[in-house]
C-alpha cells in the first residue's frame, strides 16, 4: 500500500489543497482572541432563530455556503459534504445538509470532527473519487450545555476543571485545482480510555488520546515536534493541554513553544471560561481563521493539526462509564 505509513498515517501524494474557508463564532468568542480573525460574529446567539438548535444549523449553512463561494464555486460543483456536530444524531450538519442537496457523509468525533472531517475528504479527493468536497462542523452553547449537562435556566455552578462549548462553526473546501494550502497525511486515532469519568473534567479525558496519536503519528512519520512550525490539538483546554505535556515528556516527546491548544487559544483571560473553550465548533473556528490566515502570511508553513474528541453521551455518564477519547490529525503545509 503505497500510501500507508506505519500502523496509522496515510501520506496523500497528490497533495489535497484547501481553496475557500469559512468561520462563523457567537458574540462571546467574537470578542475573545481572534476577534480580528474571523469572517462573521454573531451578535445574538439566537441568529435570529426561535431555537438555539435551528440557529447552530443556520450557523453551519451560513460557514459552508460561504466557504464555498470563496472558493469561487457553486454548490452544483461540490461533489460531497462531510461532517458533524455535537447533538444527538449530529441533527445540525444532517438537518443542514437537506438545504444543499448534494451527497452527504455524516461523522462523529466529538471536538475531534473538523480532524475527522479533513481527513476523510482528503483521502478521497487524493484518490480521485470526487473532486470538491466540503468539510464542516459547528456547536452552539446554549444546545450542546442543555444535552450534555444542565438546562440553561437553572443557572448551575461551573467547576474550575469545566470548559466553555464554543458557538461557532467552521468550513474548508478541499480540491486537487485551485491553488490553497496542502493536506499532505493524515493519522487516523485510536479509542483510547485512561478512566476519567468526570464529564466537567473533558481535557483530562482526551489528553491520552492526543498524546497515543501524536506519538503514532512521529513514530510512523519518523518525524519530532520540532519538524512542525506548529503543533495544534483541539480542544484539551489549559489542564488538558498541561496533562499532555506531562505525558509526551514522560514517553520522550517534549512539546516546547510550538505548541498549542485552540481550546486554551480562543478566549482570553477576562472571559472566565476557566479552561478555555470545547465543542465541535471550536477548532473549526480556530484552524478556518487564524491558523489558515497566518499560513497565508508564512508565520506557519507547516501545521500538525490533532483535534480531541470525547466520546461519551449523556446514558452512558449517567450510568458511570468512563468517557473514551479520540484524536485525529492532519498535516497542513504552506501552499501558494
């Protein structure tokens, strides 16, 4: 197989590009750090919806309809859409995707989805399979708070160890023409499970799951983080990150200034999310605004990005499973 690498890597030959990308985030992340960075800010979460669900959806169509005109194509051109979200049955990206009608892949990976995503697409437009693809993915607060933990109303306390679900979602446009920034492998994770069953305690949960693809991924690559300008997970949050650092070192892979985590990137300090941000939408956002615009303008030429997802529902924390997690990567190198 002559794009397989190692147990887990997948090298894309023909080299993926990224022509037209999108992010759209709520007013609280709109005024968070990238600010400046962003396509488009919410100024009511409610987007002008009477549900925070028929907003996330509207939030997701706005990114990928977007995306793709800034690719400079029609819908008629997209020959697939693949992606996610947060609630149950992953209700957003599907219900969404009625409005395109065009072929549609849904997948589920938590906060990991836009890895997920980004990965699936580039392998299939390596192959020539299809040509344009659109990867997407988005979460809102106020609908993934209200499955996951407590109905908004009731005002509950947020622990310290808890995370902010970002609104927001994001959208990239994968093609062999055009010219955009290159997909050039791809490491698909492993279920990976140390225990952790405390649900406002996400980073702690995928932080093992980070570091068992980040590993496999240098391993099969024959690669060290110093080979990338920029090491980027998603979601693990200030602990979650912390705990990784902790756990790389001690398998013999210290991450030193080029890394970071887009949960513990998106807000700033004075917003009181404790950890950072979470949620399907948040390494959307991040990656189709800052990270892509500051590989525009060569800070970053070449970019690992590993989102995290915690693989857990609202059945199984009730009845006291433990929360899996995944990660999935991608490398992303400057392009013209």
């Amino acid at each position: 197989m002559k794009n397989k690498i190692g147990d887990q890597t997948i090298k894309f030959t023909n080299c993926p590009r990224i022509i037209g990308n999108y992010a759209i985030v709520g007013e609280k992340e709109g005024n968070g750090t990238f600010k400046d960075y962003y396509d488009f800010i919410l100024k009511d979460d409610l987007f002008g919806e009477k549900t925070f669900e028929h907003a996330e959806r509207k939030i997701i169509e706005q990114a990928i309809s977007q995306s793709i005109e800034k690719a400079k194509l029609n819908i008629s051109d997209i020959d697939l859409l693949i992606g996610g979200d947060l609630l149950n049955q992953i209700i957003s990206m599907s219900f969404t995707a009625r409005y395109f009608d065009r072929p549609f892949l849904g997948v589920y990976g938590a906060c990991s989805t836009m890895a997920e995503s980004l990965a699936i697409g580039a392998a299939l437009v390596n192959a020539e399979y299809v040509k344009n693809v659109v990867c997407s993915t988005g979460s809102h607060f106020s609908s993934a708070e209200r499955q996951y933990r407590f109905p908004l109303e009731l005002g509950n306390q947020r622990p310290p160890t808890s995370q902010w679900t970002v609104t927001g979602a994001g959208s990239s446009i994968l093609s062999l023409s055009g010219e955009g920034h290159k997909i050039t492998m791809a490491t698909f994770g492993k279920v990976t499970d140390y225990g952790v069953s405390d649900v406002n305690n996400m980073g702690a949960a995928m932080a093992p799951a980070a570091m068992s693809t980040l590993i496999s991924h240098f391993q099969d690559t024959k690669t060290t983080p110093d080979d990338y300008d920029l090491i980027l997970t998603g979601d693990l949050g200030k602990l979650g990150s912390e705990i990784l650092m902790d756990l790389m070192e001690h398998n013999g892979y210290k991450l030193g200034k080029n890394y970071n985590d887009c949960g513990q990137m998106i807000f700033n300090n004075n917003q009181k999310t404790f950890q950072g941000g979470s949620g399907a939408g948040c390494s959307a956002a991040v990656l189709n605004s800052f990270i892509l615009k500051k590989m525009d303008e060569g800070v970053f030429k070449k970019v690992l990005f590993a989102a995290t997802g915690a693989l857990l529902s609202t059945l199984s924390s009730q009845q006291g499973d433990s929360i899996p997690g995944i990660c999935h990567a991608v490398v992303i190198e400057k392009g013209r």
